[in-house]
C-alpha cells in the first residue's frame, strides 16, 4: 500500500477546516498559545516504512500520550504488580475527575486517566530517576534527543491543582508511597515531553511488533504484554470517548491535550496525528477526523 500519497490526501482534504473548529487546551496557560491551524499526519510500518505530511515535524507537548509510555516503563519494572494499585477499565468520567476514587478506596479506573498515571508515576518514581527515564526510552524508541518543555511544565505546576487533589487524595488511602510533591513534579515534567508525530510513530512501533524495540530489536515489552497495552488504549486511551472512537475509528489509540492522538495498527504500523484544537472530551477534533478517514481509506481496523 501506498501511504504517502493517502497521507497527502487527508492533509488536503483537512485543510479548509484548519482552526475553524474546537479549541485549545485554556487551562494550561503554555498550551492556550499554541496556534490552533496546525495538523501532522505520520506512520511507521513494522517493516520500517514511514510517511509523513503536513505539520509532521513540529514538536508538540505530549501531555497524556506520555502515560502510554509511563505505563510502558511501569509494566517493564513492576510487572503483574502494578494492578494492585490501578483498575483496567474505562472511567466514563473526565480524564481529571475526583468522582470515583472515594468510593473505590483510591484505586484509579485506569492508567490512562490523570489519577491512573499519578499511580503509575510513584512506583517509578520508587524505582529510578523517573524523568531521566522517560527521556532515555523515548529518546532510544524515536532515534532523536527528546527533551522537557520546561515552560509547559511550570505551566502545568501553577495551574495543576486538580491533579494535587487526586494525589493527595489518592496518598490519604496509602496508595501514594512518595511525597506527592515529588509525584507530581515527574508526572508535570512526562506531560511535558516535546515530540513530533515522526517521532511519536516511530517511538510506539513496539505496540505493531509484540512488544520489540522498532530499532534494536530489543523485546521492550512481552508480546502479551504489548497487546494489553492496545487493549487497554482501544478501550481506555481517549479519555471518556474511547466507545466513540472504537466506533468511528476502531484501531486502539492514546490521545493528549496537546493535540496529538497515537494509534496502533497491530502487526501492520503505528501513527500519529497532531492538530492543537480540541472537541469537548479533549481530544484533537481534526486528529479524530483524520483517523476515521485513514481507516476509512484504508480499511484497516482491528474489527
């Protein structure tokens, strides 16, 4: 198959709505001046292929796409025992709500939710350098030095009184083993990860390859693990519109609110999608739109 001129195509096909639609993220003042007229299509087949058009190359703030590499390194270095602390299944509620983790004694729903990715970060944060961590996998998956975007991450620490609510909160049933200013100092600094949608397709081609490093051929992760990871982002990895995007798009993806969505072809590629203005549940109205077309055009689905 073909996917540079497809890939040409959805880019063209998009370009009269660039910025007529949705809106960025306001609440964390670094994202709000991001210009909203951008978008980047790019992926990476298992063979090593890749495509890319558009916005490809613009780095942009990872934001919760980071949690599918959080959990990555979690499942790497606390393997079946990382569930003890977090569920697996979807929330049905905002991405940053306080609803359930009273009545379920502090154990987040999921990985992908802010308060399953806090979860994740403190049995990192027990274990090693948790940022240097995360710079080093994404930095070995993509090929390129990947760095922080410290103003993204200071702007998310002034503002992120949300996510120190469902810390401490989740720290009051003794699910938080580490000073939770600790937590969410790492956790900011994930979210803050700058990348492009190239080197975000290259970096989750794992999850196309059962679990092997796109590059060195390393198994990063179990087969069986790697296809939890699909299963868990098909079903949990677009905040509460996860049904919405089985629907229209159906291939397991993780989206942030920075713009970008990740999606996972199994055994075929990955790709990655960024455009900044956001539809109400806060993932990327064009990045959606832009998958559906892909899988549309292409007919590739895992249904």
């Amino acid at each position: 198959m073909q996917f540079q001129p497809l890939l040409e195509e959805i880019v063209a096909t998009l370009q009269p709505e660039l910025g007529a639609a949705g809106q960025v993220a306001s609440y964390i003042p670094a994202l709000a001046r991001v210009p909203a007229p951008q978008f980047g299509i790019a992926l990476r087949t298992r063979d090593g292929q890749e495509a890319h058009a558009g916005d490809s190359t613009t780095r942009f703030s990872l934001q919760s796409i980071s949690k599918l590499f959080a959990l990555t390194l979690g499942m790497r270095e606390v393997g079946e025992a990382l569930w003890d602390r977090i569920g697996r299944e979807p929330s049905g509620n905002p991405f940053n709500s306080l609803v359930q983790l009273e009545t379920e004694q502090g154990i987040p729903r999921n990985p992908f939710i802010n308060a399953g990715a806090l979860a994740v970060t403190d049995r990192l944060v027990s274990r090693f350098d948790a940022k240097a961590e995360m710079l080093s996998l994404l930095s070995t998956l993509c090929g390129d030095p990947v760095d922080f975007d410290e103003e993204v991450a200071a702007s998310e620490a002034s503002t992120g009184f949300r996510n120190a609510a469902l810390a401490n909160f989740m720290k009051s049933f003794g699910r938080i083993d580490n000073d939770v200013g600790t937590v969410l100092d790492v956790y900011f600094h994930h979210c803050a990860v700058r990348m492009s949608c190239l080197q975000l397709a290259r970096a989750a081609g794992f999850l196309c390859r059962d679990g092997v490093h796109p590059y060195t051929g390393q198994q990063l992760l179990t087969g069986r693990q790697a296809r939890r990871v699909n299963a868990l982002m098909l079903t949990c990895g677009t905040y509460d519109a996860a049904g919405e995007f089985a629907f229209r798009v159906g291939l397991p993806c993780k989206s942030g609110v920075g713009g970008g969505i990740v999606a996972v072809v199994p055994d075929r590629l990955t790709l990655c999608v960024w455009s900044p203005a956001l539809e109400p549940t806060g993932n990327s109205l064009l990045g959606m739109k832009a998958l559906e077309l892909f899988t549309a055009k292409t007919g590739l689905s895992v249904f």
